[in-house]
C-alpha cells in the first residue's frame, strides 16, 4: 500500500512500504526534484505536528551518513522549508501525514532489519560511502546533480 502527503511550498512525500520519495516542485526553494532513499538507510525522522498557536508542521529525514541541520528554538518549521529532506505542512494535512510517519516508523523497527544488500554508511567517523560523497559536495568536488546520481546509485546497491 503506498502513502502520499501533499505538503505545503510544492513538496510532498510518498511511501512505498520499502521507499521514501520526497519531491518537490517550487524550483525558487532548495531541493527542486525528486529524491529517494531506502527505508533502512534513514537514520531518523524528524516530526513536528502543528501547534496551538501555529497552523505549519513538518516531517523530514535523517539519512545515514549526513548530518540533521539544527534551528534555533521557535523557527524549526521555517529552516524545515529550506531543507530538501523536509517537508511542511498545514494543520489540515496533519492525519495523511501522521499515517505516513507511521508507516515509515514501522517500516523503520522492522524485526527483519534492513533489506538484504542495502548499502549502509557507518556513523563512528570511519566514514562510509554516503559520507564520502556529502563531503564531496561540501568541498565542491562534486556537483548537487552528481551528487544525487551517486547517492541513487549507492542507494539502489
């Protein structure tokens, strides 16, 4: 069964039950296309429901191997419009969203571990092949185009 959130800025996010797909729309904001990663290379998922006071919530994704970006108390969903692994969105969106934070979650604990042959990168600073190319992309020795070609590839095994 696949689940699809519509956020707000022109992203959305899709589950497959084995891949999470973000896509985004708006070219003016970081992260224009499409991206996908395994469900047993997200080292975490980040959730922040709409509060009383505000109307915008997110959900975004920790990938192995890279870095979450921190924000400053009370401006998390602003930074989350920037960051092309989050994806914002209104209080009406909150139950499609919260069904698929669910679904990834659970996919997440599976008992079975990750999928047989699925790539991982180390967290304990011998680096792994994620890391590597985030610090090639960081240095500029590759571009964000080359950088996602590499991560996809990686990623597929």
């Amino acid at each position: 069964m696949e689940l699809e959130a519509q956020g707000r800025l022109g992203a959305s996010v899709r589950f497959d039950g084995h891949t999470v797909t973000l896509t985004r729309t708006n070219r003016s904001l970081p992260g224009y296309g499409e991206r996908s990663v395994h469900v047993s290379q997200l080292a975490g998922v980040r959730w922040q429901p709409p509060g009383l006071l505000t109307r915008e919530g997110f959900i975004g994704f920790t990938v192995a191997g890279t870095v979450a970006p921190r924000a400053r108390i009370g401006s998390q969903a602003t930074a989350a419009r920037l960051d092309e692994w989050h994806v914002p969105f209104w209080r009406r969106e909150l139950p499609a969203f919260e069904a698929l934070r669910a679904a990834v979650e659970t996919a997440r604990r599976s008992p079975h571990g990750p999928a047989a042959g699925a790539p991982t990168a180390t967290l304990d600073g011998t680096g792994g092949p994620l890391v590597e190319l985030a610090r090639m992309l960081r240095e500029g020795l590759l571009t964000r185009e080359e950088f996602e070609q590499e991560k996809a590839r990686l990623l597929r095994g």
